[in-house]
C-alpha cells in the first residue's frame, strides 16, 4: 500500500506556501486583505525664503527620506533660474540649490510626497564614536549633576532615563530644572544632559502632519538611542512620541538650513492629504523602494482585465469538487457550471439563467430532431454547434429589436460548451429519462448559480486578484477533497429509514 505521508506534506507545503507568499505581498508590497480600503498619501511643500546680497547664492536644505510608519514615494523642487541637486552626507539627505548670482527677495520650493505606510520599517546603523560632553558654568553644572543622577536612580535603561529625566525638567518645583531653564529651552538642555550623561541622542525637526495646513513651522524634538532604534521625544511630555502624524523631517542634528550669500532666511512648510487606491499606492512603494513587482499589476490593463476573471476560475473549481464530492450534486459535465458562472458575471445573474434556459432548452428540441436522421456523432455535435449559434443570435436580435439590452449579453455563454451540454443531455434523456435530465441539469444551473455568487463576491475578487499565493492553498484543498471516499451528504437519506428504526 502507497504510503499517504508524502502526498499530505505536499498539501501542507502548498498552504504554506500559499500564506507565506500572501503574507509577504501584503507586508512587502502594502496590499490591503479587504477591498474599498484606501491609503493615504501626504504631499508635502517646503517653501524657503531669504534676502540674496547679489552675489552667488548657496542653500542646502535637509530633506526627509522614506523612515518608520511613511515611505517617500515622490520629490521635485521648483526654484527658476537655480541648479538643483540632492546629496546624501553623513547627517542625511539634503537639497542643495545654487546660482552664480542673485539679489533681492528669493523664494524656492521643495515638494515631497509620503505614503502612509505601516509597513515601513527602517533598521539604523548603531551611532559609533565617543560623546563629547558639554560644558556647563558652575551652578548649572552642579544642576545638571543632581538631575542626572536622580533619572539615573529611578531608570533602568537610556530610554527609561529619558523620561524620567524629561519629567524631572517639566516639574515645576524643582529648582534644578529652573536653574536650567532659565538660560536654554527644553530641547538644549534635554539634550546637553543626555550627552553629560553618554547617552547618544540628538535634537530633530519634526513636523505635524495636518491636512490643509499652511505656514507651519518646523518643531524640535529628541530623539534617544534604544540599543536598537531612535526613539523620539516630545519635550513637553514624557512619554515617547508616538503619534500617526508626526514627520520627522530634519534629522541631521546640524541645521535644517544652511544659506550661503542670502540672509533672513525662513522655511514654511505647507501640506494636503489625498486618499489613493490600494492599486496606486502599492505601484508608487514599489517604484520607491525598487521592489520586483511580479503581480498582475505589472501587466497592461487589457491584461489584467483577463486575469481578474481567469484568476476566479479557481474558486469556481473548488466549490465544483465540494459539491460533487462532499454533496453529491449531479451536474452534466464536470466543469461546464463554472465556465456558465463566467457567463453570468458577464451578462449578470438573471439575464444568465433566462438565456441559458432558452438555448438549452430549444436545443434540446432541436437535438431530439436530428437523433431520428441516425448521423454520424461529429456530423451531430457540428450540427448542434451551428444551431446552437443560429438560436443565439436569434434571441439577440428579438432582445435587441423589443428593446432588452440586457439580452445583448447572452453572445458571452460559451457556444461549444453549451453544444456538448445540450448532446450530453440528449443522450442522458434517451438512456435514463427525463427526470434524471432535470437532476442533471437542475444540479448544474444551482451550482453555476453558487460559483457565481462566489465570483461576484468583492472580498473574493480582490483576494484572489492581488494574492496569487491564495491558489496554492486552493490547490491543496482541492487535492485534498480529492481523497475524499466516505459517503456523499445526498446519500445519507438511503440510511434514514434505519435511523427512524
């Protein structure tokens, strides 16, 4: 006897295979699991004003990149008459504009789109080198000491020492922090303690994401290394900011402006939110993130609207073998009601059946017709085949001229499929009569019926469009119903006179 242990390690490997691929598509790719979800996109402007002396002019910007929680999908600048050129320096990502000469008012513009991305996860490199401690006066150093070892007494780890340290400066009754405060503002003094006390830190510019905000001006918050990460501070507030709309936009720990040959500078920052479609926002992260995009997607749009239904046949497939297996529904032909339900998705459900009704049914009268002329079966088969086509285009014209669009539609039902349906079913009234014809025929419509209302289903059309490694796990099941030898659900009615014993 064959052993079963390989092939159900096959089907096991099929659904893992199945998750895993779907699972990555989704925490890779940003594909949703539901339909109607819709992704948020921020479009976010920086305006940069300053005097020029009339002499060449030179503005470095720092520029965010793709970090935590948003992707950076898009970026342009707009600045007439200036050269423009993105670097990437120790301290990040800047813009740098340049002119050989420029006086007066000057107003360039740098733009940036983010995704809102929770699957966006950025590993930093651990900060290398020593810390230089800063210095302080006399009574500030002293301060400085007593609050340090007073967060060091109640933390357990740099970040733990943050917040305590932070709740130590925003209590009001403690002279030390006054001290403090009194000759620097929270974010320098947060950060002079967390260097005294070699904790790598440094200050950023963060801005608050707000639709339809204008002129907003860029904040200063810390950020503390965690062993693993940065972990942002609001100065005001002790615990790590967390927030959904917080951009950090500066994170070079220099200056989010450097200007050469201007003076009075200022930097503004404007942004929108705009809503996207699943669709659109995961091609824009697999651009930005130069990720191989093998999905349907990639694929012209003709194309995939030939998937979108081809990858539902599965499905269909399934419930097919269920029904049969499990059930013991009676269909006229194997998979003839799934290629019908592709039928019915294109001329809809009542259109379908009435259509299907019709063309069967004259058929099967006309079929009753050539039996009696005794012709050879290819003979019969072309014969039902050309008729078939001719009663089609029939009820398409009668729908057309009594005004039935709907009845347009019906040219959808595959024609060979039918002819061999309307033969099968000849033949099956001639040998077993016309009552197992109507359990044949009943049991196909009802599952063309149920593999329709499958197809048509919106949470299954968009799983089985943007997750391929769904049919894997099909594949198992329908593997696995495949090794099914029990008794049929139908069958269970010839046992009921021994259960009422």
């Amino acid at each position: 006897m064959t052993s079963r242990v390989p092939f159900y390690l096959s089907i096991l490997l099929l659904v893992v295979a199945g998750i895993t691929l779907s699972v990555l598509r989704h925490q890779s790719y940003g594909v949703p699991w539901t339909p109607g979800e819709t992704r948020q996109v921020w479009d976010i402007e920086a305006r940069v004003e300053f005097n020029a002396q009339q002499q060449p002019v030179k503005a470095s910007l720092a520029i965010p990149e793709t970090q935590t929680g948003y992707t950076r999908i898009n970026r342009s600048a707009s600045s007439p008459g200036y050269g423009i050129s993105y670097t990437q320096t120790e301290a990040g990502s800047r813009a740098e504009w340049s002119i050989r000469e420029a006086s007066g008012a000057q107003i360039i513009y740098y733009r940036t789109q983010f995704l809102v991305d929770p699957q966006a996860k950025v590993h930093y490199a651990a900060p290398t080198g020593g810390i230089i401690p800063p210095t302080f006066d006399g009574p500030s150093e002293a301060a400085a000491k007593a609050l340090i070892e007073r967060a060091n007494q109640r933390s357990a780890d740099d970040v733990t020492f943050t917040r305590e340290l932070i709740k130590t400066l925003n209590d009001g009754d403690s002279q030390n922090a006054a001290l403090l405060l009194s000759k620097m503002n929270k974010v320098e003094a947060i950060n002079k303690l967390l260097s005294y006390a070699q904790i790598h830190n440094k200050v950023v510019g963060v801005i608050e994401l707000e639709d339809g905000r204008r002129r907003q001006s860029i904040q200063h918050m810390n950020q503390v290394w965690s062993g693993t990460d940065w972990v942002l501070y609001n100065p005001e507030s002790a615990s790590p900011e967390v927030q959904a709309n917080l951009l950090v936009w500066d994170e070079s720990n220099v200056s989010l402006l450097d200007l050469v040959g201007g003076q009075n500078s200022q930097v503004h920052f404007s942004m929108i939110a705009q809503e996207v479609s699943p669709k659109q926002a995961t091609m824009e992260k697999v651009e930005a993130d130069n990720l191989l995009n093998l999905s349907i997607h990639s694929l012209p749009l003709e194309e995939q609207s030939m998937f979108k239904t081809i990858m539902l046949i599965p499905i269909g497939a399934l419930i097919v073998v269920f029904l049969r297996v499990i059930v013991g529904l009676k269909t006229s032909g194997t998979f003839m009601p799934v290629l019908i339900a592709v039928a019915f998705v294109q001329t809809q459900l009542v259109t379908g059946i009435v259509g299907f009704l019709l063309i069967v049914g004259t058929g099967l009268v006309i079929r009753s017709y050539l039996s009696k002329l005794n012709l050879l079966l290819v003979a019969r088969i072309s014969a039902v085949i050309i008729t078939v086509i001719m009663i089609i285009s029939v009820f398409t014209v009668v729908a057309f001229k009594i005004g039935l669009t709907e009845g347009l539609s019906i040219t959808f039902f595959p024609m060979i499929i039918l002819s061999w349906t309307i033969e099968r079913m000849s033949i099956l009234w001639e040998e077993e009569g016309a009552k197992e014809v109507a359990l044949q025929g009943g049991g196909s419509l009802l599952t063309a019926v149920l593999v329709y209302l499958a197809m048509t289903n919106p949470y299954i059309q968009h799983l089985t469009f943007n997750f391929i490694g769904l049919q894997l796990i099909v594949l198992a099941g329908i593997l696995l119903l495949g090794t099914y030898t029990g008794y049929r659900l139908t069958e269970l009615r010839r046992f009921k006179p021994l259960a009422e014993d």
